[in-house]
C-alpha cells in the first residue's frame, strides 16, 4: 500500500454563519477540491470543479475565505494570480444537542447540502456505470443493514471504520498506484429506533 502522509488538524466549526456559509454546492465542492489539491488553486481552477464562471468563483471563494475556511496560499511567481488553499483539510461540525435553534437549522441546513450532493453522485454513477470498465462496476458497492448496537459500540464501529479509510484519502495519499480513481465513499450509522 502506498504510503499515507500524516493528517492534519481538523477545524471544528460551531457558528452558525460558518455552517451556512458552508451549506452551498459550489462551496463544498470548491472546499472538496482545495482540501486535496497541493498548493492551492486559483479562482479559475476552481471555477472548473464547482461549475461556475472565474469571477462567480471568486466570490464564493472571498466568502470562504471571510470565514476563516480557506486563505492565500504562497503565490507560484505571478503576482497577478491569487492562489487558495484549505485552512486546514477537514472540519468536523458540532452544534450539539444542548445548541440552540439558530446553530441546529443551521447545522440541518449543512447536512442536507451534504446529502443532496451524495445522492446526486449516486445519480451520476448509476446514469454512467454500465459504460464504466468491468473492474469498476463490480468494485462499487451498495449495502445497507441493520446492527444491534450500544452508544460505545457504534463509536467504535465508526472509529475502527475511520481507520480503515484512513490510508486511503486523497487528501493524505502520496504516489497512488497506477490506475487509482477518486471514489466517494458515503458512511451513515444512525439509530433508527
């Protein structure tokens, strides 16, 4: 297996203001994207990935930026081009359950975004999957299930599977081998009862 660099701090981001700043599709994907490139994009990089024009961009990416999310990243010799970079490569959301209505709506808000943006993904590989090569099709994977488990037990579910992916985020990985993709992987453990 390919050697992992090491993880980076994750922000923990309790405002309000930052989880709705955060609650938009261009914003994820442009935070997606600075979190795992090296050094940083531009505006119009990013303009690629979140499907909006450099200038749009650039306005989402000041926003981010307002919100301490993402900064200047060193220039690469053109002083003309602003170059951005993750603050950091991943953020944890808590509002927890003592929160009041204005961080949990806007915590519900952030979520959602997150969720619409997977299933769009699951879309998007189910309109593509039958052109996609063999060994692709049958390595994508669908389950779900039902576990009989404690609190302590799902904390360490969800843990033992955090390490298991661990070694595997784009973000951490240095020389992928040959051939390797950028899969998504979507992870829910929630009581249902």
């Amino acid at each position: 297996m390919t050697e992992a660099r090491p993880e980076q701090h994750r922000v923990t981001i309790s405002d309000p203001q930052v989880m709705r700043a955060l609650a938009h599709p261009a914003r994820m994907a442009i935070m997606e994207h600075l979190s795992t490139v090296e050094g940083g994009a531009t505006a119009t990089e990013c303009a690629e990935i979140a499907g909006l024009s450099p200038s749009a961009t650039s306005y989402h990416l000041r926003e981010l930026a307002k919100y301490g999310l993402i900064e200047e990243a060193p220039g690469r010799g053109d002083a003309r081009e602003r170059v951005w970079q993750a603050f950091s490569p991943s953020y944890y959301v808590e509002s927890g359950p003592d929160a009041g209505s204005d961080a949990r709506a806007a915590e519900a808000a952030l979520v959602e975004a997150h969720m619409a943006r997977d299933s769009q993904r699951v879309r998007d590989w189910l309109k593509r999957a039958t052109d996609e090569p063999r060994e692709w099709y049958e390595a994508a994977w669908f389950s779900d299930g039902m576990l009989l488990l404690t609190a302590e037990e799902l904390v360490g579910l969800n843990n033992a599977i955090q390490e298991l992916m661990d070694p595997y985020r784009r973000r951490l990985r240095t020389n992928p081998p040959e051939g390797a993709r950028s899969v998504a992987v979507q992870y829910r453990a929630l009581p249902v009862d």
